[in-house]
C-alpha cells in the first residue's frame, strides 16, 4: 500500500489546477507542520511544566493557558518566512498581527483559533488547532467579508491520535500523524457526513439561558421515539473540534446557542477563527451550519473577534434545528 503524506497530496492536488502558483499548497503544508510542533509540545507539557494558567487573559478577558500562548506563538512564527501571509489574526491577540516582511507581497491572510478546548488542556483531554485561509485584503478591513471568501480551511486535533483535516473547496481530506515516520498520512481522501445521526453535542449547563425554542428542540431530542431513533446520545467534550470531528465522521449536531444569562446574547463562539472555517468544512463534506436562522457562512464580518450563535452537522439535525428556532416544532 502506497503511503500518501500531506505534502504528497497537496502537490499532487495542485497539478489539476494548471494556472496555481503553488503558494497555498506551501501555505497548507506549513500547516501541518506547525501541527506537528504544537503536538510535541502537548505531549511533553506536564513534563515541561507548561499546563496550567499563564496568569493573562485574551482579548475577549478570558483565562489564557500556557499552551494557548505557546500555541499561538508557533503558528505566528511558522508562517513568518517565505513571503506567502501578509496577516495573521487569532482569537488570542487583540490586534491582528502583521508579518513586516510580507505586508504588502503576501497573498494570504490566515486566521486561527491555536488551542479550542483550553479547559481540556490540564486533564489530558482532546484539544484543536482551527485555521482558516483568505485572500489578502488592503487596509483597515482585511478581515471583513463573508464565510464565502474562504480560500481553505480546516483543523487539527489532537486526541490519541494527531489528525489533520482540511478542505480547500473541492472536497474534505482526511490525515493522520504518524509519529514514527514523523509525517501526516491520507487516511480518508474523501470525508462524507452522514445525513442524519444518533448523537448531540452541547452543554446543557447553560440551559437556563436559552431560549425556550431551543430548550423544547434539546427536550426533543432526549425524548424516547423509536420510529424516529430517539433518543438521541450525549457528546458533548469541552472541545468543539473534538465533537465536530466525531459528528463529521458519525453524523449528528453540535450546537452552542445565545445565552442570556452568560453575557453572550450573540453566542460565544467566534465566526472568524470557528464558526466559518468549520461551517467550510461542513458543508464540503455535506453537512450543514447555521446561527439558528442563517447560513453561516452569508454571515457578514463586521469586527475582528465578532461572536456568532452555531449550529452544525448533519443536513437532517441542523435542519430540525432551524425549525424549531422558528417555533414550528417538531415535523
């Protein structure tokens, strides 16, 4: 059996595009490389002493761990060459980072979430990388547009095993670490999520919060109904790439709704650096993502760390969702 690196792939993939300058498939493939990085480091971090708080907080006044600022240095810092990223922009820095060597060649701006599932990262629990790619933009609004100008996208997760999943419009590709040889492989050229699914992922100690339209949907789910396979099973892990992975190969729905009572009447994830790169990756596999009312990705960005309500899986489960926000209810 012939094994297929990333690298590999993303060349090979290039040559089907006779007019590609070959810049986002360097771009893509230092993304698996700072996965690589990023790891090691998670798997020497207790070793190191580098679990625990790193006495800050990001922009939006949240408790950085060590590893999200470790993280986040490793991705600035491997895209620091080469002249292809002329921005980068994180959930962890205020401002966006401009690389002073490449602010006015580089075709690329990137955007990235270094480490969802920081609660996770003292306990051993499954952690991700979310990275986004767009054309560069001039001036004050390179950020600005709408889920659409994405160039790729993708995640990397890093559970029992490290795996690396990206799209860049014409399909989901699927990778896994092989620590011994030290390379990504093809593990999956072809993600597809099934069109409906038997789990939900959402933490339901925000309940209180809700609104009473997504209460009764998550009642509904629960509910015993053998003709229509319910109930529905629990998935829900701290880490939003670690449930979107499980529901992209298993199929269901992860949602995380407006909270009144939390302080995020507009959700709390944020649609640049989560909300849109997975709603590409979604939706290339054939999947679906919403804010309950909208496609995510025709959602307009306005600010650089913008929240955004979302709701994503399975075609059947995000469909029902969207039913019941508008207060139609069960089918």
């Amino acid at each position: 059996m012939s094994l297929i690196t990333l690298d590999r792939f993303i060349l090979q993939s290039e040559q089907a595009h006779p007019a590609a300058t070959g810049e986002l498939s360097q771009l893509l493939m230092r993304f698996g490389l700072a996965g690589k990085q990023i790891a090691r480091e998670l798997a020497v971090a207790g070793l190191k002493r580098e679990l625990g708080s790193a006495q800050t907080t990001n922009v939006q006044g949240e408790e950085q761990k060590k590893l999200d600022v470790l993280a986040n240095e490793i991705l600035l810092e491997t895209f620091d060459y080469g002249g292809l990223v002329s921005l980068a922009a994180s959930e962890e820095m205020e401002e966006p980072f401009l690389y002073t060597r490449s602010a006015e060649t580089g075709s690329y701006a990137i955007f990235f979430d270094p480490m969802d599932g920081s609660s996770n990262i003292d306990v051993n629990g499954t952690l991700g990388t979310i990275f986004s790619v767009r054309y560069r933009k001039d001036g004050d609004d390179a950020f600005l547009g709408v889920g659409h100008d994405q160039v790729s996208a993708g995640y990397i997760l890093f559970g029992p095993a490290t795996v690396l999943v990206y799209t860049c419009g014409d399909g989901v590709h699927l990778f896994t670490l092989d620590p011994s040889l030290g390379e990504f492989l093809l593990t999956r050229e072809t993600v597809r999520m099934p069109a409906r699914g038997r789990g939900f992922a959402v933490n339901e100690g925000r309940t209180s919060g809700w609104t009473p339209e997504v209460r009764a949907f998550t009642d509904y789910l629960k509910e015993k109904d053998p003709e229509t396979g319910r109930p529905y099973s629990t998935r829900y892990s701290g880490s939003l790439v670690g449930d979107f992975h499980r529901i992209l190969l298993e199929g269901g729905v992860y949602y995380y709704p407006a909270d009144s009572l939390s302080g995020k009447p507009k959700g709390k994830l944020r649609l640049l650096y989560e909300c849109q790169p997975l709603a590409f990756v979604a939706e290339q596999a054939g999947g679906r993502a919403s804010t309950g009312a909208e496609r995510i990705l025709d959602v307009q960005v306005e600010t650089l760390h913008q929240r955004s309500p979302l709701v994503i899986g399975s075609m059947t489960e995000v469909t029902l969702f969207e039913r019941f926000a508008r207060g139609e209810g069960a089918p």
